[in-house]
C-alpha cells in the first residue's frame, strides 16, 4: 500500500491554546490517523485529547493485518480504554473534571479502511468525483435533523452547533460508531475538527481536494480558508491519499512526520 500524507493544526484566531491532537503514521502495510479534539477548561481538554491519541494508537499497534473480524472489535475496544483512562482521571484529578474529547479514527490496510468514530470530529471521502461525509456527528442539531425538525443549513447555524451528545471520556461508558468499507486507487481521505468544517463548509473542502494538489498544500488551503473565515476555533486536517491499495514502496511517503501531534 503506498498512501500520500499529509497533517496539520493550527491554533486559530480566538483561541489561546490548540486542545486537538492529532496522529498520523503509515507504511506499506497499514496506516493509522487520528484527530481528537478536546474540551474542559485549565487544559484540560488538550490533556483529554492527548490521551485519546496516545491510548488508542498504543491500543491498535498490533493490528498489521487489517483483514477479518478482530481488527474491528479491536477498534471499538481502544476507544473504550481511551474513555475509561479519560473519564477515571477527571475522577482523581480536581482540575480535569469535565474534560473529555472527540475521536475519529481511520486504520488502513490490507485493501480495506476501519474508522472508529465518536463526537463531531469527521472522516470524509472523495471518490471517483463524488465526495461524501462517511462519519455521522453526534451532536443535538445532528438529532434534531435526523428527527425532521431542522434542515442541515439551519444546523450549521443553530445556536447548539456545537452541542455533541457522545464524546470520549465524559461517562464511564460510550459507545463507538465503528465502519469499515474498502480502499480504491485514487482514494482522498480528509479527518478534521469541527474548527475546520465549521468555518469551511463542504463545497469548499470538496473544491479544495479536486485541485488533486499535494496532501500538504491541500492542509494548508484548507487550514488557511478557515482562518480567513475567522478561525474561531483549533483547526485540524489530515489528508491521506490513496496511491496504491496493493503497491509495495521502499518507504513510507508522505509530507508530514510519520508520527504528529498538535
């Protein structure tokens, strides 16, 4: 498998501190990206996505063979160590009550993806000319567009935007969304925070992915477009792309460090 990489975050224009973290390695064999985007005050919320990150990398480093049932339950089991570690600290340590993060996950190989999924953090695909968001947030206008009550455009604006109903590490248990499909030549794979889609609305991030630029170039347009926009919140984007489902390289390509944090 030989995948194109690229991964960025940036502070924005408000905030005082970036609470995302990110993850991004890949070889021939398999690759793995994250983006946790965290909350909680004093820090907390960069401490909750740090771990997200961390735990759930350490958790899936096993997984090289990608094919079969166990890499999917192994999913959906990081992100529980991932909610059990956050949520027991926010019980010991006074100052991370509270805290908690989304995390989008997307683990490749063996001619197949696995994302695992929790919060408003999102995994988008462009694929043979059509580009489509592949997680579902989970957030109350999400629920109350599923239900009929608002249409996505009244979403976007709705004071409760920004109202996520599941996120890692708030309860003592949650439950992930946890989807697999196949890798196709040519893939584009986009994982964001909501600082990203919230200031860059999809025909944007579609726009800028079909310009088929280099994964980092695409990083910072769209990175730079949300600041431009106002950039009222942490900005986070990995771009993956998909060169070869079964190529062998010598090495591992990509523009960003095999492993990142933000």
């Amino acid at each position: 498998m030989q995948l194109s990489v690229a991964a960025g975050t940036d502070v924005g224009r408000i905030r005082a501190g970036n609470e995302d973290s990110l993850y991004a390695d890949a070889d021939p064999e398999r690759g793995l990206f994250i983006v946790a985007d965290g909350m909680g005050g004093h820090a907390a919320g960069e401490v909750a996505s740090e771990m997200a990150v961390q735990i759930v990398a350490r958790e899936l480093a096993a997984f090289r063979d990608i094919a079969g049932p166990a890499p999917l339950a192994g999913m959906a089991s990081a992100l529980r160590e991932a909610n059990r570690a956050i949520y027991e600290r926010t019980i010991v340590e006074a100052d991370k009550q509270g805290m908690g993060t989304t995390a989008s996950c997307l683990l490749m190989g063996s001619g197949r993806w696995i994302i695992g999924h929790i919060g408003d953090s999102r995994v988008y695909l462009l694929r043979d000319g059509v580009f489509r968001q592949v997680t579902k947030d989970h957030s109350y206008v999400q629920e109350q567009v599923d239900a009929g009550f608002l249409t996505p455009e009244q979403a976007r604006y709705h004071p409760y935007s920004n109202v996520i109903t599941r996120c890692v590490g708030a309860n003592a248990a949650v439950e992930a969304d946890v989807l697999q499909g196949e890798l196709q030549n040519g893939d584009l794979y986009l994982i964001c925070s909501d600082g990203l889609t919230g200031m860059v609305e999809d025909p944007q991030l579609r726009k800028i992915l079909e310009t088929r630029q280099t994964p980092g170039r695409m990083v910072d347009a769209m990175i730079t477009e949300a600041n431009r926009r106002g950039g009222l919140d942490n900005i986070t984007a990995i771009v993956i792309q998909v060169m070869s489902v079964y190529g062998m390289p010598t090495g591992t390509t990509g523009e960003s460090p095999a492993v990142a944090r933000g």
